[in-house]
C-alpha cells in the first residue's frame, strides 16, 4: 500500500506543481498566490503547504539532485572529478522527457526572471554543491568531502548553472544535454584535463 500512497503523493506534488507553473506564466510570479494554485489543482491551501512549505518552492522542488549525487558515486574512483560529475549530468539528462526539459526550461527562466526566487538560488546551488562534493568523497571510499572535492563540486554547480542561464537565453532550441555537455568541456579544458578538439 505504501508504493500506492507514495505514487498518489507524487502524482499530486506534480499536479500542483504544474497548475502553478502554467499559473506563473499566465499571470505572472508576484501576482499569482498560493490560493490561485490550490484551487487550480483542485486541492485546499493545507494541502499545497502540505507539499510545499512556501510558494518559492514549488518553483524550486525537483528531485533530480539525489539522482545526481547516486550516478556520480557510481562513476569510477579514478575518473578526474569534473569528468565525473559531467559524465552523471549526461547520464541524468538523458533520462528526461520532453515534457521534463519542457518543465526545467520554464522553471529556470521564472528564477532568473523573479528577483524572490534569484535571491533563494545561491542557497539551492550550495546545498547542491556539498550532495555533490560528499557524493565525490564516496566514489572513493571516504566519508568526508576533502577541499579538493568541494572545489569540484562548486565549479561543477557552476558550470551547469551557466549552461541553465544560456539554455534560457536560447530559448531551449538546442538540447540541454549539448548545452551542458560543452559548459563541462570548457570547464574541463580550462584545468587541462581535455585534449583540444577532445
């Protein structure tokens, strides 16, 4: 019973989350309440705090991070670090949908656009850096995360933020994978772990 109950969660988690998406781009993010959301997915206010505990969140939840840290894990001890964690990008990437990417596009460009959600990025983007940089110090055996993987990590976050911020200014007309796949080979050439034309 508890896979059904999980799946009924999830399938209303998405539910709201994309009435309010629509809702956002329709009426814009400051104009559009928590109010208008519940009663577009059909459920109360408690139940929209239920799921998200503020209206910035709705925007921000995804469950890709998780996802993310468990590919790099599983990519190989002796894989450069930044090789690694575009080589789990390119693997999670690959997973989406269409409608997925569809979803990511226009959550990225309501947070670039939307001063209250830009000012929440960093602390998303720090919280992804140490699941990135703890998930790296496991892909070796360690328990702690040394300096080292940190700085991956940020400079890993980095680049992909980047390729966000350019998917959006192109309007998603390329593929995100191609996007991100060259924001990680510039990163990768700029260390000197890639050969040129590599």
């Amino acid at each position: 019973m508890t896979g059904l109950r999980e799946r009924k969660k999830a399938a209303t988690r998405r539910a709201i989350q994309d009435h309010a998406l629509r809702l956002f781009l329709d009426r814009g993010y400051d104009r559009t309440t928590v109010a208008d959301i519940a009663e577009a997915a059909g459920v109360s206010p408690m139940t929209f705090f239920r799921y998200f505990p503020t209206k910035e969140d709705v925007v921000e939840y995804d469950e890709y991070d998780p996802v993310l840290a468990e590919l790099v894990v599983a990519r190989p001890a002796e894989e450069h670090a930044l090789a690694a964690v575009g080589a789990a990008v390119a693997a999670a990437l690959a997973t989406l949908g269409e409608g997925e990417l569809a979803t990511v596009l226009v959550r990225t460009r309501l947070v670039l656009r939307t001063p209250a959600l830009r000012a929440r990025r960093s602390a998303g983007e720090g919280a992804t850096r140490d699941l990135l940089a703890g998930a790296l110090a496991r892909r070796e055996g360690r328990e702690d995360a040394t300096h080292a993987h940190r700085v991956a990590a940020a400079a890993a976050v980095a680049a992909l933020t980047t390729a966000l911020e350019i998917w959006v200014d192109e309007d998603g007309r390329r593929h995100l994978a191609a996007v991100v796949d060259e924001a990680f080979g510039a990163l990768l050439d700029g260390v000197g772990h890639r050969a040129p034309g590599g």
